[in-house]
C-alpha cells in the first residue's frame, strides 16, 4: 500500500492526468502478456527524467515497489506488478530524438515502439536489425530490459549489440549516464552491457543511444521442407558452413506445419518432418548467386521441396506460413505455453525428438517453431481445461527445461526470467554465479523496491 505521505508528494510531482488512482484505470496495468496479474496501487506517467529520478526517491523512501512499463507485451511476467506499490508507464517517453546518419546512431527515449524506429530510420536507408515478433508494439525500453531477440538475430545478433549507451534512474534517485556516441569508449568501467536484460530490476532506462547500419539494398527468399528435422538441421549447418550467413533462418516442426496447412491450405506438404524459411538480404547483385547457392545446399541434404521468392509480394506468401503459426495454434487447443528455451543450433533435432518424447509422457501437444539459426526454440505446450491438465503442462515444461540444459541449453533465449522462470534460474546458473547476481542487485537496490520479486527465487 502506498501510505499517505507518499501518495501527496507524488500528487504534488506529477499532473493529475499523470497518476492514476481509480481501480478500474489501475486493472489496465496490471497483467503483461503471460496473463499473470495483481493490480498496482497506483499507475504514474512521469514527462522526464527528473520526475523518474523523484518518483524513485520518494518510492525509495517509503519503501513501495516500482514496476517500469514499457506496451506490456512481456512473456515472463516482467512487468506484472506482483508486490503491488507503483507501475511506472514510461508512455511519455515515446520521441525519436535524433537520428544522426553521420555516425549511424539514432538517441530514442524508452518507450518508441521498436517497428516505428525501423521504419523512421529506412526512410533514411538506415537500418535497426532486432526485430522481435512483437515489434508493431513492444518498446526499445522493453527490448533493452529484455536483451529482445529476432529473426534477424542469426546475422545481426540481439538488442545487446546495438546499444551503445543509456540515460538510466537508479532506484535512489540517481541518474546514470552509461557509454556515449562514440565507437571506441573506455573511459571507466563499461556499465551498459550491465542494464541490458537486466528485466527492470537495476534501473529505469530513460534514454538509448543506438548503433544503426545501412539498409541491405534487397533480400531473397527460399522455403523448403525436409522429410526430417535432422535434414533441416543438417542444412543449416551446411548453410553457414558455405560462408552464407542469411539474415534469418526459421524452422517449423511437423505439428506446426500441419496446423499451418489445416488453417491456410496454402498446399504445404503434411509428411514433411520439417520446413525452413530462410531469407538472404545484402547488394542486389550478389543475392542469386547466394538464394541459389542454398537451394543446391538443400539439396544436398534430401529436401522435398524449395521454392524461391525474389520480389516482396511472393515473399511474403512463404513468409505466411511462418507468420501463422501462432494463430494457427489457437484452433488446436483453448490454452498454450510459449517456452523459448535455446541450445546449440546443431542439438535442435536431438532437442525435438525430446519434445516428442516428452509430450507422449505427459500426454499433452507440442508444438516447436522458432529460430534455426540461433537454436532458440519457441516450445508450445498445448492444452485444455480438463482436471489435471495444469499439472500435466507443469511437468511437461520441468521435462523441457531439463532436456535443453542436458543439450548444454538454456531455459531463455529471449523472453527472460522474470516470474514465469525465477523458480528454475538455480538449474542453469550455479551457487556463486546467481550469489553474484544477488550482490549487485543489493548494490543497485539496497531496498530492494525496483520490480521485486523477479529474476530470483
Ligand atoms: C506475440 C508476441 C511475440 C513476441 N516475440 C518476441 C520475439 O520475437 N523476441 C523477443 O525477444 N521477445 C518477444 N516477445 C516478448 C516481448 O515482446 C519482449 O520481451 C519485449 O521486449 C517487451 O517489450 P515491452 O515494451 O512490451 O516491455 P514490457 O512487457 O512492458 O516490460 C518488459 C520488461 O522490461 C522492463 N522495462 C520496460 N521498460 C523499461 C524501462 N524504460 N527501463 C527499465 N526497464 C523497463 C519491465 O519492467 C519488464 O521487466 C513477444 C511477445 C509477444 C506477446
């Protein structure tokens, strides 16, 4: 509960349209995309960086939790408010405030939507690569708190490698300024890599440098399906053991290409063990030569099937398929896990034949898409309302975490940990690993009131 005193210094700080107090303007900030909720006590929209800075002073003083919020659209629960105390929406905080061509970097507040950047900088045939799924409506806040991956991440790598500096509100009051504009920086220790994937829990980003590149002149597109996930995987390998490193490789398991055929009937082989969508971009006359190059590669590696896409609208009929997949899950089973565990890209068939294994012994559907080339797997657990069906998916998920990890896996690739995966952080990290993580989260907070309760058990 917020106590009085700070509720009038806050009242005092902040226009009455910038905190919200009525139950039913506070339920709307209360769940994030897993659907796990608690309402908060209040919702504040400070306009700038000092009124962050004194929210957190006075939240530091009365000891209420703050919870940073970016669009909400987090699969860990990072921005549920589990402990109650203040959401802090960063929604004023949405300007593109430079975009300078000269040094390809761009200065965003947190709370531009990450899809509204991609296009702002193409205009100026710059280019911004992470793409998370989510990007017509997650923040480059909720990206940097999220390390946020893509499907461009097997090319151009994930949030961590584009952001090269932050404007951050500690949780006392402070106000960091971490990296620069430029290149080569090594004046003192390097602490933005620190703030990234750090889930909100260290500090409220208020400001991002970006790295920007320039935008590849053109890209091709090629889909195949293999009779096996061994053949996909083995092409992969031998994609990039040919020096091609496409911008994005995506794979789909059998389940997922039969759901996708049941609901687009876009004449997608049910036999097959696996498809994969891979997308090469760069200079417009080096494209065939590569687009071809990985056709003979499948090959060599006994596809069924590949068709090639040069212009945007028949790419974007193969990219339909990938692009369904969710929606297509939907039809098969009311409720749905969405793990997003990763291993080395060469284990992902050993790790689908896991899935197979564990989804008998459970009795419950799984169904794997997700990125080939970076070994991220999206795991769906698929199920209904029947009576044990909740304990079933939980076991079914331990299994899935305990097979990517004896692949040499992790339990999240790109969603985090926040509450959806705190209880099983100790099977990845060991003792003194997660110990040290303790000790600089108590450094940061000694209070411990910036979005307690997530990341550790
Ligand atoms: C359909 C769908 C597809 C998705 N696809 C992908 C995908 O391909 N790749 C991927 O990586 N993720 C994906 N996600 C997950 C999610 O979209 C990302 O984690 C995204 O980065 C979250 O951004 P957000 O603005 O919604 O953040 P929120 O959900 O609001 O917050 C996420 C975390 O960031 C913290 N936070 C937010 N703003 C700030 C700030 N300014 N300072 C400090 N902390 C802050 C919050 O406290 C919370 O811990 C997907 C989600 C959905 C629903």
């Amino acid at each position: 509960m917020i106590n009085a005193a700070a509720l009038n210094r806050l009242k005092t700080l902040l226009a009455p349209e910038d905190i919200l107090l009525a139950p039913e303007d506070r339920a709307c900030y209360a769940f994030d995309a897993t659907g796990r909720n608690r309402v908060p006590d209040a919702v504040v929209f400070p306009r700038n960086t000092e009124a962050v800075s004194e929210i957190m002073r006075i939240a530091d003083g009365h000891r209420i939790p703050v919870v940073p919020r970016g669009a909400g659209s987090g699969l860990s629960g990072g921005s549920v408010p589990q402990s109650g105390g203040l959401v802090m929406g960063m929604n004023r905080f949405d300007q593109i405030l430079e975009i300078d061509a000269d040094n390809l970097v761009a200065v965003v507040e947190p709370c531009v939507v990450t899809a509204e950047l991609h296009k702002a900088v193409e205009r100026l045939g710059l280019f911004y690569p992470p793409d998370p799924a989510s990007m017509g409506h997650a923040t480059i806040g909720g990206n940097i708190a999220e390390n946020a991956g893509g499907m461009r991440a097997v090319k151009y790598g994930v949030t961590k490698e584009y952001v090269m500096g932050l404007e951050v509100a500690l949780p006392n009051g402070d106000i960091v300024h971490a990296g620069s504009k430029c290149v080569k920086d090594v004046v003192g220790y390097n602490l933005t890599p620190l703030f990234i994937g750090s889930e909100g829990t260290l500090g409220i980003v208020t400001r991002a440098i970006l790295k920007l590149l320039p935008l590849p002149e053109a890209k091709m597109t090629l889909m195949a399906t293999f009779p096996t996930m061994g053949d996909a995987a083995r092409t992969v390998s031998a994609v990039i053991r040919n020096r091609i490193i496409p911008a994005t490789m995506e794979f789909l398991d059998r389940h997922a290409i039969g759901a996708v055929e049941a609901y687009l009937k876009m004449g997608l082989p049910t036999q097959a063990g696996a498809l994969l969508l891979i997308e090469v971009d760069g200079e417009k006359d080096q494209l065939d030569r590569q687009i071809e190059r990985v056709r003979a590669v499948c090959e060599e590696n006994n596809v069924m099937d590949a068709r090639i896409a040069r212009e945007k609208a028949a790419q974007d009929e193969l990219w339909k398929a990938r692009r369904s997949v969710s929606a297509s899950m939907v039809r098969l089973k009311p409720r749905r896990i969405n793990e997003d565990i990763s291993v080395p890209r060469s284990r992902i068939p050993e790790m689908i034949a896991q899935t197979e294994i564990i989804s008998e012994k459970h009795g419950v559907l799984i169904v794997n898409f997700g990125h080939a080339g970076d070994g991220n797997i999206h795991v769906n657990l698929l199920f209904g309302d029947k009576p044990g069906d909740d304990e079933r998916v939980r076991g079914a998920v331990k299994d899935v975490f305990e097979a990517a990890i004896g692949l040499g896996g992790r339990i999240s690739g790109e969603h985090g940990i926040g509450l959806a995966k705190r209880d099983y952080i100790g099977w990845n990290l060991d003792a003194a690993t997660l110990g040290m993580m303790r000790r600089v989260k108590r450094m940061f907070d000694p209070n411990n009131i910036l979005n307690p309760g997530k990341i550790f058990p």
